[in-house]
C-alpha cells in the first residue's frame, strides 16, 4: 500500500511538474505537447487528450507485442489505463490551480520552465521509487526498443521528435501558426534527465519507508545465497594509481583465496550479453558527453529495468559480484562491490589512497603513462569513477565511513596495508 501511496504522489508531483512547464508559456513537455496544442484548439481539456494519447501508446504498444506478448503483459497494459485516467486528471486539476499564473516577464518565464523541470524529474523520481509500473509512453519507448533492437536512447529521441513534430502539423492545421511548442520544449526535454540523475539519491529513503525496517531485514536475510554465512569477502576501492589491483593479488595469494579484478570483465560481458570491449570500456565510468546524458540515459524506469546499456551493465556485475560472492571467501577489486555487498554479513570494505607524486610514479612505471601529462589522466580517471559510484548509489566513493580500512599505500607500502587486512580477515573468520 504505501508504494502504491508513492506512485500515486508521484503522478500528482509530475502532473504539477508538466502543469509548471505548460504555464511557463515557453512550450510544452515533448510527451505532452499534442495534447497540449489540441486543448488550445478545441473544447477538450489538455487531461483529456492526454489520457486519449494514451490509450493511442496502449494499442501501439499492443500491436508490437503481438498476441503473445499481448499475453505475457496483460497486467502492465491493463494497469496503464487507470494510470492514463488518473494522470489526465491531475494534469486537469493542477492546470486549474495554476490558472491565474500567467508570467509576463522573459526571465520569470525561464525560472519557472526550470522549476517546472524540477518538479517533473521529482515525479519521476518518485516513479521509480515506487517500482509499481510505468506511465504509457515510457513503456511505448521501451516495447519499441526491444520490438526494433535499437538503443534506448535513440527510440526514445526518436518518439519525443516525432511528437513535437506532429503537434506542429496539428496546430498549424487547426489554428494556421505554431502555438505550445517552442524553445521550452527543448529545454524541459534536456533537463529533465539530469535533475532526476540529481535528485534519485536523496529520495532513496523511500524505499525502505515502503516496506518498513523489519520487512527490509526479513528480505535482506532471505535473498542473501546460501554460503554468504560461511565465507569472508575483501572489496577493495582504490584511486588510480594506489596500486589496488597488485595488493588485492597479494593479499589474495596470502590467504589462498580467489582474487577478481580483470576476470570481472568476461564475466559480466556473459551475463549482460554485452562485448568484453563495451564492458572494459564504460564499466566504471558514465558517457562523458553532456548531451548524452541529457537524452540518452533510462531515467524513468527502476535500474533493473531500464534498457540503457550502462545500467544494464551495471546490474550484470552486480549479479556476478554477488554469486562470486556467494561461492566463498574471495578477493574483488572495484566494481561497487562494497555496495553491491552491503548486506553481506562478512565483508571487509577497505579503500586504498596515495598522495599524486607516488600515483604518478606508479603510473608511470606500471602503465606507461606520459610524465608531462599522468596527474592530468590520474584525475580524469577518479573523477569518472567518483561519478560513476554516486551516480548508481548515491555515495560518495572516498567517504571513509563507508570503509572498515582506508589506507594511504604510498606511506605505509604493500606489505603492511596486506597484513592489516588480514588482521580484519582472521578478526572476520573466528566470528563466522
């Protein structure tokens, strides 16, 4: 019940959210722009063409299903309508609520289009938070990509330009010139992504809220695989550099453990399905381009089903981490790990630092990097792995109370941080 209580929130908060764009009179949401120009043209109010668009993305989706998918997600189609029902009706009730806002002044415009964006990224959020379904054009896109096997990204680029462009042809059928859609269309598209990537983290606490604390422990111990009891797993963080890689070989070959670093990569390139190559390549960083994160990323739907090939990756090395996890004591360098085995009982989490004067040394020696520009590289390279750990957990990567250990190596040297951890290892093994 009390998911379905967020779901509900969060159709109202996106409803309010869309509702603020549309009065920033700049234009309109992508997904909202036909009904908008429509209401503008007709008797019919903006709630009611949106709930009929979304029956028109029901039967879309339907025939790409086919009779057998029709079958398969006979719930999800069924539960959009009420969905449809309900979200028209609130876009109705907050455009009525923000009747008389009318802003006159260019910059008060742009403020509001913003907040607007804010609030509707705060739905979504919400959305996801909620994990009960998904509104009916995010599932179009999503049948639509797998119907086409495209990427996500594109379909849904694809969509958003083809909405804006048929409710250009309506307006300019029905009223004779271009009314609802103009600059604001494309800002509230580019900027809702990014403020949901902002705000997920903050609203996490949700989730345990909807389950309760005793039901989050009953869970937690149920799903954990058997031998998790029985065996004592090292996640080692570290900056490029620290020399992460040879101590968790090291203190691996010690204990006469398993030891995961590279091997990772095979591993989750078969259970994701994606190339070895992908996976080396974007396994601990997120698209560099601005834009590509603006349009191209599955914000709306929860991470185990989102279609974005980043997310998709991550869920694979997480399911990997965990079954290596499970199979016995071991030794796993990055990939989140300490989050992914959060609820793990025996976990040492240990994060490994240097000052830039030995990372550059061991850069240089160990990869081959250029003196002149090594600092420059060794930063981009954490800074890509410190937005990559936030961005799927909302910590952040060097905040020492998420570790038992945090080491500097280029002070204490590699035989000492090893016989730390195993002084945690052997702490760890007379408790099990």
């Amino acid at each position: 019940m009390r998911r379905y209580v967020v779901f509900l929130a969060a159709l109202f908060v996106s409803a309010l959210g869309v509702s603020v764009i549309t009065r920033s009179v700049l234009g309109t949401s992508p997904i909202s722009s036909i009904p908008y120009v429509l209401s503008l043209n007709t008797p019919l109010s903006m709630g009611t063409y949106i709930f009929i668009l979304n029956m028109f993305l029901i039967a879309g989706q339907m025939l790409m299903l086919g009779k057998a998918g029709i079958r398969q997600r006979r719930i999800d189609l069924l539960m959009q309508i009420p969905i449809s029902v309900l979200f028209g009706f609130f876009i109705d009730l907050t455009m009525a609520l923000l009747g008389n806002y009318l802003p006159t002044a260019y910059a008060l415009k742009i403020v509001s289009l913003v907040v607007g964006c804010a609030i509707l990224a705060v739905g979504i959020c919400l959305e996801v938070v909620a994990d009960v379904t998904m509104v009916s054009g995010e599932y179009f896109v999503q049948i639509a990509s797998r119907r086409f096997r495209k990427e996500f990204g594109m379909v849904k680029i694809m969509f958003d330009v083809s909405l804006v462009i048929l409710a250009a042809a309506f307006s300019l059928l029905l009223a004779g010139r271009i009314d609802g859609l103009r600059e604001g269309t494309v800002i509230a598209a580019l900027l809702t992504g990014p403020f949901v990537r902002l705000f997920s983290p903050f609203l996490a606490f949700l989730k345990q809220w909807e389950v309760g604390k005793e039901a989050v422990q009953t869970a937690t111990e149920s799903v954990l695989p058997e031998g998790t009891h029985t065996s004592v797993i090292i996640t080692i963080s570290r900056e490029y550099g620290s020399g992460g890689h040879l101590i968790g070989e090291q203190i691996a070959k010690k204990l006469g453990i398993p030891f995961y670093d590279n091997e990772l990569i095979r591993l989750a390139a078969e259970e994701s399905g994606l190339s070895e190559q992908f996976v080396s390549e974007k396994e601990q960083h997120l698209p560099s381009s601005l834009l590509y994160q603006m349009v191209m990323q599955d914000y709306e739907a929860p991470i185990e089903k989102s279609l974005s090939p980043e997310d998709a990756l991550f869920v694979a090395q997480n399911r990997v981490v965990r079954r290596l996890a499970s199979q016995g004591s071991c030794v796993i360098v990055g990939r989140c790990a300490d989050y992914t085995l959060r609820d793990f009982p025996h976990c040492i989490r240990v994060f490994l630092h240097a000052d830039m004067s030995y990372k550059i040394e061991r850069a240089v020696k160990e990869y081959g990097l250029n003196p002149d520009t090594a600092a420059e590289e060794i930063n981009r390279i954490n800074r890509a792995r410190r937005t990559h750990y936030y961005h799927f957990t909302g910590r952040h990567w060097d905040d020492i109370r998420n570790y038992h250990l945090t080491c500097d190596t280029g002070m204490m040297g590699n035989e000492q941080v090893c016989s730390m951890i195993e002084l945690l290892y052997a702490k760890a093994m007379k408790e099990l």
